[in-house]
C-alpha cells in the first residue's frame, strides 16, 4: 500500500534488522542511526559473509534467521530494510514478502539530507539516499531505491524494485516499470517509458521509450542487449 509522504508517521521503530551484510547495509546503518535508531541484526544467504558492522551479530541464510526469530519474545519494536542495492529489485522484493510473513514492518527509510515532497506517494521499504531529490506528484513502487544525489522531477511514476543509482536524472514525467535499475549518472528526458527489468547504463543519455528487457547505454542510449 502506497501512502503520500505527508501522511506518514514521523514515528519510527528504534530497533532494525536488515537482510544483506555489506556496502548497501552499511549505508542504511547511517540512515537508522541519523534518525535515532539502531542495528540489533543481520542476515544475509552467503555462508562466507562476516558483519560489517562492529558489534551487530550476523546470522546465515533461512536456519539463521529462524534461530534469531526463535529468540525474541516479540517484532513489535523492530523494523525491517534489505540491504541489496544493484539491479536486483526481484531479489529485494522476494524478500521483503518472506520478512513481511513473520510480521516485520518495512518503514520508508529517508536520509535527513534528501528533498521529498510532501506530495511524493512512498511504497513500504523505499530508501531514499542522501542529497536525492524526490520532487512533487512523484509516485515509488515498493522496495525502491533513489541513491545519493539522485533526482526524480514532477509526476515520475516508478514501479517496484527500481534503484536509481548515484547521480542519475529523471526529468518529468517518466515512467519506470518494475526491477528498472537507472545506472549512475544517467538522465532519462521528460514523458518517457522505461520497461518493465530494463538497464540503463552509466552516463547515459535517453531519448526515447526503452521496451522491457533492454539494455541500453550510450548519448543517445542503443539498444545492446534485450530479454534481460
């Protein structure tokens, strides 16, 4: 359920596990203790993974996070994020289904320093970046992710699993279907579609509507690759 920016509680829980140990969850470690919260666990699937963060216990694939869930009386107080940027959006919402199941709660979590109009309509477990700019009518799927410096103009529309990766520009009016990932430094001009699992490339330049499963690079972006 997506609900506007204004309307949500400026209320949020102390306490946050997240599902990925490396850079990602360490960047959404800064935001939670920015706002006054902090980390209690990890999890992640790979069995060669170690905490990066000092102190916070790790706990390994589905047996570790059943040993770690057996342990607490309640998730009242502990909110959910997965730490997996990239172009993984099907991995990231796969996964907020799963923890949503055993009753954890995915908060938008937004960096102090980022713009957000109080008319942006936010999914639950968005993650909005610092210096990003989210500006007005904007509308984000689930599990989002707009990193640092990042622009999103007026009336965009994204669907779920995108990640509009450091420096990237989304002028007006764009839309953006489902697992988009918008490499860094991209700029997508105003009133086009990008499809649904599309890639486009670092520093490119879109002019035109991108059919789904393409990859794109390149000022003007080509098509190199489709089906992805």
């Amino acid at each position: 359920m997506r609900r506007s920016f204004a309307s949500r509680s400026v209320s949020e829980s102390i306490l946050y596990v997240l599902w990925g140990s490396a850079g990602h969850a360490k960047v959404l470690a800064d935001i939670i203790r920015l706002r006054g919260g902090q980390v209690v666990a990890l999890f992640d699937n790979n069995p060669e993974s170690v905490s990066c963060l000092a102190g916070v216990p790790l706990f390994v694939g589905e047996a570790g996070f059943r040993d770690w869930l057996a342990r607490q009386e309640s998730l009242d107080a502990i909110s959910a994020a997965v730490a997996i940027g990239g172009a993984r959006g099907k991995d990231r919402h796969h996964l907020t289904e799963q923890l949503k199941a055993v009753g954890l709660f995915f908060p938008p979590l937004v960096h102090p320093t980022a713009a957000v109009s109080y008319s942006v309509r936010v999914g639950e477990g968005c993650q909005i970046l610092a210096n990003a700019v989210v500006a007005a009518d904007v509308s984000m799927g689930s599990v989002c992710i707009i990193n640092n410096n990042a622009s999103v103009d007026h009336e965009c529309q994204l669907g779920k699993g995108v990640h509009i990766a450091p420096g990237a520009v989304l002028c007006g009016c764009v839309t953006v279907g489902d697992d988009v990932m918008i490499g860094a430094g991209a700029v997508v001009l105003p009133r086009l579609r990008i499809g649904n699992r599309a890639l486009v490339g670092a520093g490119a330049v879109v002019t035109r509507d991108v059919p789904d499963g393409a990859v794109v690079i390149g000022n003007p972006a080509r098509i190199i690759r489709n089906s992805r």
